[in-house]
C-alpha cells in the first residue's frame, strides 16, 4: 500500500511504501496451520488461476461482514489485535478509578468513556463545534478566510492547500516544510472528473449528503451540496492526478516563503501559516500551477461558497463524533455509498479503535510490553539479513545493470537500517487534555499536540528513531528519506509468520514481505533515492534507461487487467507496489532455495512439494473478499493491485512458479520469455 508520511498527502517524494508486512509471532494460544488446505478449490488448476485454487474455498467461508468494505488476511489480524487485545488493555484500564490527571492511563481511560457517552453526546450536539462555527460564520474577506483556515488545519480539518513538516528529500537529515493540494471531500482527483455511471453516482449521492448533514445541522444555505461539489470540481482539475504524485523530482520545487504570496497573492500565506504555529523560510511545493490557477478560483468564488465549503470540512472532519444522526449519516455515505460496508460497527468496537487512532503510542507500549517477545526480534533481524545477502547476490546476476550502477546499488543496500515491534523511546503525551463527556474537545486536543509536535522539527535535525506507525499496527513500511524498513510488532503473527510452520510457508510469507519491503528502495520512486536518503540520481543514464523500460514493460502488463467492468488496474499508480511483490517473491524464493542446499529436499506436506507450498504461502497472506464498491474506491484511490492481482499478477513471470506446478507453456498463469518482466 502506498500511504503517505506525517508531511501529508501532499509529499510523494516522502512517502512510506508500505506492504502491511509481517514478521514473528506474538505467542498464540493455539496451534495455527500453516496452511489449511481446506482453502483449496481442487476443481480449479493452480496454472490456470492460483488465486482460485488456493483460496475459493476460503472466499466462500469467509464472506465480507457487514462492517466490512473487504475481508481478508489484514482485516482479521488488525480486528483481533484491536477487539480482542487492545480491547483487553483499555477495558481493564478503564475499570480503574484516582488515574492521576496527565498519565497515560487517565488519558485512555477517559477517552474510552468520553466515546461510549454518547447521552452527553446527542445532549451536546454540535455546541462543541461552536467556536470554530461561530469563526466561520465572521467571514468578510479572502483574509478573514485564511486566518480561519489556519486555525482549522491545527485541529485537522482540510482546505484547498495546506502545510506539513518530514525531512527534506534533497537533505534529509533535516526537517523542511511541504505545501501542497488538499481540500477533496472525495479524496482523489478521478472521483470528480470520471464519467461512468459508478463515480457519477458517487457525486449524486455526495450532493444529497451535504444536504442532509447541512439540514440536520441547522444551517440555512441554499442547495450546498451542489455549491460544495461545484467548487471542489473547480479546483480538483488543477490538482495533479495521483499517477503524477509519484515523481518525487516533479513534486519537489523549493522557494522561498515569500514567493507564496507571489504565486496565489489573495491568499494571506502569512496568516494561515502563522495559525499553526509555523515559521520558514523555505517551503517545498508540490506544484507551483495548482497554488497559481487556484488562485484565480478563490478570487473568483464568493465568499459565501467558501464559508459554506468551510462549514462542511470542519462538519465532515468531526461527523463520527458527533450525535447520531451525523456520525450515521456519515457512515451512509462514506462507509456505504463509498466503499460498500453496509452497517457500523458496534459503538464499543469503534470505541476502542478511536481511543487506538487518538492515543495509539501509549497503547503501543502497553500491546508490546503483554504481546511482544524480545526474542521476536532477533529473529526478525536474522530473516532481514538473509534478504539483503540475497538481494546482493540478484544485484550481481543482473543484465541489464552496469558494474557502475551495481556498485552503488550495493552501497544503498548496504546502508538499509530497520526497526522491529516498537520505538526505543515513547513521546511523552501527557500535554493532551482529555476529559470525561468532552470528546470533540479531546479530538482537537489531541489535534493541537499533533500540530505542535510537527512544527517544532521545521528546521531542525531529522529524528531517526521516529516511528510512523503504531506498534500494534497490521502493516509494515519502507520509507525512503531513512533508507529504512519497519516491522511493527502488531503485524508479526501468523498467517505472515507461524512458529509452527513449514520453512516454505513462511517464506512464501514474511521473507516475501520482507523483500517487498527491501524491492520499495529499488522500484521507480525508492530507486531515485541514495543510500542516505536523498532525492540524488545515482544511475548511468543507460541504465535508469534499461530500468523504465522494464518498469513501462510491467505497468502496461498491469493495465490491461480489468477487475470490473470499466474498471482497469491503473498500472502507472500501482507499480511501485507490483515492482515491490515481484521483488519480494522472486528474493524469497531464492533464499528458501539458498538455505535447502546441501540438506536433505523436505517431504511434501499434505501432498505439496516445498515449492508449491511456497507460492501457497504468498497466496494465503493476500486472501480477501472485497465489495463492488470497495473494489471501485480501491482502483480509483490505492497503489496497491488489488488482492486477487497482488496474488495472481506477479506469477506469469516467474519461471519458479511455472516449474513449481508443472505449468505448461500455454497455461494462463505462464507468460512466454519475450513478456516475462525480471527486474531484480
């Protein structure tokens, strides 16, 4: 999955490129299998379709629950990590009574409640909100506006552009500030300028949406919904598509801070930098042309349109905590119509993984100190060095790469560091005030001290111990301004490694995962990155040639895979990913191959030699059902294939897999030599 830093949606030259990836167990209660074979459809040929055969069976046990936009592997790990484990922690927590004001405990114990109340919720209606209503409401001018849009991007709430702080990609030890395009309820560009009947729906339903919210809330607008769709239509064209937020050198345009006011000059940049606590020199743009054309859409926008888009950002951003009526309208549109879940979760479910996404560190430390074995480690870091020896043997074997490039293709892989189950040092976050029947003030809090943190780096030496996620986080990430790959300690459980399985499953799945992590250095963006982290071409000029051709090679091959109908893979947007699960399945192999030499061939298992129980292993970790919708929002939105691709798609272009089952040359699952893609 391609997820975005803490510089925001706005920096693709600073993204994490992540897997949701795996590595040892926490201890289990039971003995997993390894691989059940009851997953299997034997009336369907692995050459032929491995996703089916592997997995058709478990599909049809396994349906989507109702909470669910999909259902797979990922899901089922991160719902017991959180309702079952993280639940365990907060319940327990919650029970308790004189939690000192500031400790850790305090704050997730009040939040819980705060949560669950909802009497005081639905008694205080949107009077939390208030405050900021009551900014908007006293709105004259294109200042006044921006002053209100500063103050609201430090509680989080969006606007047509906005600031974040990560290591600068071209000296990234030290902090820099990043702007960029924001402000689409829909998330991405395509929801506002596709034309088939699906995405045409979505914005029909969208305007209904703002409608209803706006009824429930009292505000007297006429027909905002298709006031707010119009205006976001209006500057989601100038925005760049999320094909383009790829280029780490197109994104990166340095400039002074005051050659803001030079590019969008009705826009007070001073004001709405000073509101978040921001202070620079120096901003790094993601794209001159939107602040410039965008410009000329704020100038030219009454503004009663942009206190009325304003009033729905701050609206929307705080639905889920409001009364009911809001948070199930919200649900409706953004859970069904979006993505296809069909009811909410429970409220103490959604209780728990709120005080998780509000409070997710201290909780952190509590998950690893009950879950997480040290001994976990070690292995781990044993299995991360056994890829990068053979990820150093494949750099050697390559054909189409220089010595010169090899070289430093082996000083970056070198210089790979990672970090396994949990920070070294926890941030103190006694600062944020959480109160009991207070749980919008305890979300903007929270907000505040996330803003805070984020401004006090600007300038300053890059922290290298931070963390991205969350120790109890299902998902694993690369991230390239480190040159470093993480595991984080939810995720290191089976079906991504089991102590009870076989060497093949295991490496089909968290040596996969591994190298997938270890291939995102080296796929079209982590490849633009040196061994420090820098955005620094370090490539012949023939071989970055040799190199996008493979890459154009595999993102036409993509492209023509059409998961529904209208609906192709965007292989330009996914093929970091793919690069990445080609990668890591071909290194995985070759270290499982590597380790059996001069050892004894294993026996089958349940009828399968070690080589189809490998590929076995890959197809289990990336098992899902997923909606119509889901499937829509995920082409549309995701740099990850989806799942039935991340399985099937890699496979035509592996010899290994083709001798793995006996393949045929014209099976499905085979590609001739001529199309087959090796890159590393």
């Amino acid at each position: 999955m391609y997820i975005q830093n803490p510089a925001g949606k706005w920096m693709a030259a600073g993204a994490i490129l992540a897997i949701c990836a795996a590595g040892p167990a926490i201890a289990q209660s039971k003995k997993i299998p390894a691989f059940d074979i009851s997953s299997i459809d034997r009336n369907l040929k692995p050459c032929a379709d491995f996703d089916g055969f592997s997995n058709e069976n478990w599909k049809k046990a396994n349906p989507i629950p109702g909470t669910e936009s999909k259902w797979g592997a990922f899901g089922i790990l991160d719902k017991e990590n959180k309702e079952v484990r993280i639940k365990g922690i907060i319940t327990e927590i919650a029970k308790r009574s004189g939690l000192a004001k500031g400790t850790e405990e305090q704050q997730i114990a009040d939040y819980y409640v705060s949560f669950l109340d909802t009497t005081t919720i639905e008694k205080r209606d949107i009077t939390p909100l208030k405050p900021y209503l009551d900014k908007i409401n006293a709105i004259r001018t294109l200042a006044d506006w921006a002053r209100v849009c500063g103050e609201l991007q430090e509680i989080g709430v969006n606007t047509w552009a906005g600031f974040a702080v990560a290591a600068d990609a071209r000296d990234s030890k030290m902090n820099a500030v990043y702007g960029g395009q924001d402000g689409l309820s829909l998330g991405e560009r395509s929801y506002y300028d596709r034309q088939d009947e699906a995405t045409q729906k979505v914005r029909e339903e969208f305007v209904k949406h703002i409608d209803k919210m706006f009824t429930m809330a009292g505000f007297k607008e006429k027909n905002p919904g298709k006031t707010i769709l119009d205006f976001e239509m209006s500057i989601a064209k100038l925005q760049l598509t999320n094909v383009e937020l790829r280029d780490p050198v197109k994104t990166y345009n340095k400039i002074g801070f005051g050659e803001l006011s030079m590019l969008a000059p009705d826009f007070d940049w001073n004001t709405f930098a000073a509101r978040q606590g921001i202070r620079t020199d120096t901003v790094i743009l993601q794209n001159k042309a939107y602040l410039s054309n965008g410009n000329k859409v704020i100038k030219a926008t009454p503004i009663e349109t942009l206190k009325t888009y304003t009033r729905f950002q701050l609206l929307t951003t705080f639905a889920g905590y409001l009364p009911k009526r809001f948070d199930d309208e919200n649900f409706h549109f953004f859970g069904t119509v979006v993505t296809g879940r069909k009811v909410q979760r429970p409220r103490i479910d959604r209780a728990i993984r709120s005080t998780d996404a509000v409070l997710g560190m201290p909780l952190g430390k509590l998950f690893v100190k009950k879950y997480f074995p040290e001994s976990s480690k070690q292995k781990v870091s044993e299995m991360i060095e056994n890829v990068r020896a053979v990820y150093g043997e494949r750099i050697d074997k390559l054909s189409w790469m220089s010595a010169t490039t090899k070289q430093m293709a082996h000083k970056k892989l070198a210089a790979f560091t990672y970090k396994i189950g949990y920070p070294d040092k926890w941030k103190d976050y006694s600062t944020i005030d959480i109160q009991k029947g207070r749980l919008v003030e305890n979300i903007i809090s929270a907000a505040k001290y996330h803003t805070n943190e984020r401004t006090k780096k600007i300038g300053k030496a890059v922290d290298k111990s931070e963390w991205l996620m969350t120790p109890q986080t299902v998902n694993a990430y690369y991230y390239p301004l480190n040159n470093e790959v993480v595991f984080p300690a939810g995720i290191l459980q089976p079906p991504f490694f089991n102590p009870d399985a076989d060497d093949a499953v295991n490496y089909g799945g968290i040596i996969a995962v591994i190298g997938h992590e270890f291939t995102h250095g080296f796929d079209d963006q982590g490849s633009q990155f040196d061994a420090e982290g820098n955005l620094k071409n370090w490539w012949t000029a023939d071989d970055r040639k040799n190199f996008e051709a493979l890459a154009k090679k595999y993102i036409d091959y993509f492209s023509s895979l059409e998961p529904l109908p209208g609906f192709k893979i965007n292989g330009a947007l996914t093929i970091g990913e793919n690069i990445a699960d080609l990668g890591g399945l071909t290194l995985a192999y070759h270290a499982l191959e590597k380790s059996l030499k001069g050892k004894p061939t294993p026996a089958p298992i349940d009828g399968f030699t070690w080589k189809q129980r490998f590929f076995l292993g890959w197809a289990q970790v990336w098992h899902a059902n997923i909606t119509d919708a889901g499937l829509r929002n995920q082409i549309q939105t995701d740099s990850h294939s989806p799942a039935r691709y991340r399985i099937n798609g890699p496979l035509p272009h592996m010899e290994e897999f083709a001798d793995a089952w006996s393949c045929g040359a014209d099976s499905k699952m085979v590609l001739p030599a001529a199309q087959r893609v090796v890159i590393w």
